[in-house]
C-alpha cells in the first residue's frame, strides 16, 4: 500500500508538470511548486489522518479499559467479594486480549500465507479461536488467583485467640 501511494503520488507530480513523465521529483520542485505545494497538503492530510486514527483508538481502549474495570467492580460489590470482581476482570481482560490476538495472528498469517478461503472466514474462525484461547486461558489464571487470594487469606488472618484478644 505505501509503495503504491508513493508512486501514485510520483506520477501525479509528473504529468502535473508538462513534461509527460519526463521530469524527476526535484525538476518539479523546481518548475511548478504548486504542485510541490499539493504534495506536501497531501501528505500533511494524511499524518493528520493517522494521527486521528491512533487517538481513536487511545480513546476505544481507555473507554474498553473503563467498562472492564467497572463492570468487574459491580460484580465484587454484588457478591460482596474482591475475589469476585478480580475474577471477573480476569476473565473480561483475558477474552478481549485473546481477540485481539487472534486477529493479530491472522493479519500476521495472512500476510506472509496465500490464504486460499474468504478472508471473512477465516477472520471469524481466527477471532474465535483467539477468544476460546482467551477464555480458556482467563480461566486457568482465575483458578491461580483463586488459589493465590486463599493462600494469602489463611496465611494473613488472625488466630481465633489474638482475635478474641483483640476485642
């Protein structure tokens, strides 16, 4: 795609010029700089495109961060349990990365691959996967956690006797 766009950007610099294609880059600098001009526009354009397209998605993944958060805070307050919530958060985080990963994983494949099915199949097959392998793999780290919060809670609580003391 870049290079296309830069030869594209090339051979409109050289038939703006007159020279039907015979003129270089800086022959057209020198000759017409409006076309100069509309050149640098359209790459000024295009870095401002970018830049909104990376805010965008700054901005789609602090609000995905923000629902994440608070939805696995309800759950904690729910059931009344930190445990809970963690979980929950562990679970929503792992099967959106697992997404993630997985389209990742096909742009990646597709890339380097002929891929001789639909490109809509094989994505959907590739997002599932990713979030089967995000599910499965939130679930194992919510055992650990599990695991890992019990351990702390018995290893951390009060005897009954330092707790009868303490009243």
């Amino acid at each position: 795609m870049p290079r296309l766009l830069t030869s594209s950007l090339i051979l409109m610099a050289q038939d703006f010029t007159g020279y039907a294609g015979k003129a270089g880059i800086a022959d057209v600098a020198d000759t017409d700089p409006v076309v100069m001009f509309i050149l640098i526009g359209f790459i000024g354009a295009l870095l401002l495109g970018v830049i909104a397209l990376l805010l965008t998605c700054l901005i789609l993944f602090l609000l995905t961060s923000a629902g994440m958060l608070s939805v696995s805070l309800f759950m904690g307050l729910y059931h009344r349990s930190l445990k809970t919530g963690i979980k929950t958060l562990i679970l929503s985080a792992f099967s959106l990365f697992g997404v993630i990963g997985g389209a990742a994983g096909y742009l990646l494949f597709s890339i380097f691959k002929d891929v001789p099915f639909k490109p809509g199949y094989t994505l959907g097959i590739s997002v599932l996967a990713g979030l089967g392998g995000g599910l499965l793999t939130g679930w194992l780290f919510s055992i650990l956690f599990g695991r890992f919060y019990s351990y702390l809670g018995k290893r951390f609580r009060p005897s009954k006797a330092e707790a009868s003391a303490d009243r």
